[in-house]
C-alpha cells in the first residue's frame, strides 16, 4: 500500500468521513498517525479520497524521519522534488499539530530552496497565500499547472515529506453553490460541509436519502452527486419548488441519471408523505438560528434554543418513523457562543434516547462541531444516530 499525508478541513469530523468512505467501497486501509490537521494514510487505492468533501490536499509521502538534516539528506538522494525543469515553478506548504514555528518553517524552504537551486536553473518559488496556527500554505484554488507542491506535517517530533497529488478544491464546490438556479443564503449551507455529512452515514449506492428540512436541497444534490435517491420535504411551497428545479439542474449538469424520487410540501414534524420504513437514510439541518451581530446574553440564547428544541424533538420522533432498521441519520444542532464567551445548546442526548435513536460509536457521547469561521456566534454540531 502506498503511504499519503492527508490534510483535513474539520478534524475529527474528516477522519470520520474517511474512515467510512474508504470502509464503504472495502479498500485496504491504516492510519498511521491522525491529528486535527492531518492524517497519515496507507492505503491501497487513493482515487477513492476524491469523493469527500472534509479533505482537501492528498501527498504521496517521499519521506519521513525525526531528523531534518535525515530528512534532506533523503529528499537529495530521491531527487523527486528537487530535480525540477527549468523554470519550472514549485512550492512549500508547512503543516503541524501544534503552533506553527516560522523558525523551522524557514529552514525548510530555505534547505529546499538550496537544492533545487543546485539540480535546476530558474525556477520560481510560488509564495503561500493562506496561514494559521496550524499551518501556512498555499491554497489549493492558487495551485498553478505544472508546479510541485511540496506538503510537509510535523507531527510528535516526525517530519512527513510529500509530494501533493490530489486537490480537492473549493472553487468546484463554490460554482455549484452560486450556479445552481434556485438560491437562498439565508437558509444554506455550503455544498462541501453537505458533502460530508452524506457521506458520513456511510449508506450503499442507490440507497435512498431523505431530508425532511430541504430549503434549496443542498444536501439532496450533494446526495444525488454520491449515487443516492433522494426524497425532498419541506413546509414551504417555494423551497419546494426551488429544490425541484436545482435537483433538475443539477442532474443535467453532471449528466446524470433521474434519481429524485418526489420533493413535496408537508410538515417535517409528522412526514405524512412518507412511507412509515421506507427511508435508509437521513441528513438533514432542521433549523437555522438568526444571525446575531453579537454575541447574545445567555438569556436570550436560552429563549432561542428552546424555541427550536421543540422542532427537533416533534421531527426527530417523525424520522424514526419512516427510516428503514438500522437505518442512519446524520443531524446539525446549534451551539450558541454567549457574551461571557460559553458555549450553550440544548440536551440532544436526551432527545435522542427518547426517540427510540442510540448514538454512533463514533461519537463516544460528543458531536462532531465544525470549524468556526472568523467570529462566528453560532456552530454547527454534526450528529450520527441510528435506529437499532
């Protein structure tokens, strides 16, 4: 099996997606090392990694050692990454578990800057646009044709040298998202993340996939993308009627066969339209809080959640309905950051187990929670529950 250093978009939640995709189609596989940031991967057949949405570079790994000076002393004898065309351009992205040193991230560009500047005559140094606690890169929507990008993860004192491969990249999710014909930020959420969240319940090929919240079917169209049938609900008439005509799109676009089964208006909360067992599989984010300028007083986000306890707990009764045994869900709740910078939501656990749903495995009691982006209010907590 080869060997690839694997860079996550949210952590355990893209390890998890992995994990099941890989898993799902029976590929040989073994994580070597995981962290928030990255992960070490032997696997036997990579091409399958371009079905996730949590991912986002793959590199054939060249070499690995504790030692730097080890390391280049690899990298000058293999000659893969320093014995570049003329005027051939390339670059260093730097990746680590813990707080990114620039010391050391100098040292590197700089030893690789001196080989290749030994084996090949004007090449260029494309410099990284995108830089964290974690990491400092070039992104993969800047990656320019021809070019090497070299991936480097320090993980509990190793280094992992490689070769980037595979790009998943932002832009492709982005057209889909701002293309499709019927659209509404207010109640979307970006096609990579629902990505995710499909493959996560970990369903076969031609299974069918509700979801009973389906605003503009964003999660339906990442489904039908995936291979999956998919039924649409939703209380609003043009949700509906948008959602039925971006499925359309979509179909045509990719060229691909009609999968989508019906898109009706009805009431998630009791899901009349559908059958009671019919259904393998559900992903679904019920409700959007409102965006908050500010941060809210615990009071008011209180009041907020209560609100939409209710909804969860009506339509999470209606979901174990019509779900096939066994059947999985992959479910967002809220957390709200408060004034006083706490995080608060409601009891979920409870609201499962009363359902009749246990909990995935997976989550050891905890959600997954996404990434916050900039000074966001309110997180998305991703949940995978099944019917026994």
């Amino acid at each position: 099996m080869d060997r690839f250093l694997v860079i996550l978009v949210n952590g355990h939640l893209s390890q998890a997606e992995l994990e099941i995709v890989l898993s799902k189609a029976m590929i040989e596989f073994k994580i070597i090392e995981k962290n928030e940031i990255f992960v070490i991967l032997e696997v036997e057949k990579a091409s399958e990694l371009l079905k996730l949405g949590g991912i986002y570079k793959v590199g054939g790994i060249i070499c690995m050692n504790n030692s730097l000076e080890r390391i280049f002393d690899e990298i000058e004898q293999d000659g893969t990454l320093t014995n570049l065309e003329d005027k051939q351009q390339w670059n260093v992205s730097y990746y680590s578990d813990e707080m990114i040193d620039i010391d050391v991230f100098d040292e590197i560009q700089s030893n690789f800057a001196g080989l290749i500047k030994e084996s090949s005559r004007k090449t260029k140094f494309i410099r990284n646009n995108m830089k964290s606690d974690n990491f400092i890169e070039l992104s993969v929507d800047k990656e320019r044709e021809g070019a090497v990008n070299i991936l480097v993860g320090n993980s509990n004192e190793k280094y992992y040298i490689a070769e980037n491969k595979i790009s998943i990249k932002s832009k492709d999710f982005i057209d889909r998202d701002l293309n499709r014909p019927y659209q509404d930020s207010r109640i979307s959420l970006s096609p990579r993340t629902a990505r995710v969240l499909v493959n996560i319940l970990g369903l076969e090929d031609g299974n069918t996939i509700l979801d009973p919240f389906c605003g503009t079917g964003t999660f339906l169209m990442e489904s039908i993308i995936q291979g999956y049938k998919v039924i649409g609900v939703d209380n609003r008439k043009e949700c509906v009627f948008g959602t039925k005509k971006n499925l359309l799109w979509i179909m045509k676009e990719q060229n691909l066969r009609n999968r989508m089964k019906y898109v009706k208006q009805d009431d998630a909360e009791k899901l009349s339209c559908v059958e009671t067992s019919t259904i393998d599989g559900i992903v679904t984010e019920p409700i959007l809080l409102p965006h908050f300028k500010n941060s809210p007083n615990y009071e008011i986000a209180e009041d907020v959640l209560k609100k939409s306890k209710k909804i969860y707990e009506k339509s999470l009764r209606a979901m174990f309905r019509v779900l096939k045994n066994n059947g999985k869900v992959s479910i967002v709740t809220p957390r709200i950051k408060t004034r006083d910078n706490n995080y608060i939501t409601f009891s979920f656990r409870k609201m499962v187990k009363e359902s009749g749903f246990i909990l995935d495995n997976r989550l050891d009691e905890q959600p997954f929670v996404m990434k916050a982006s900039g000074d966001q209010k309110v997180l998305r907590e991703i949940w995978l529950l099944k019917k026994n």
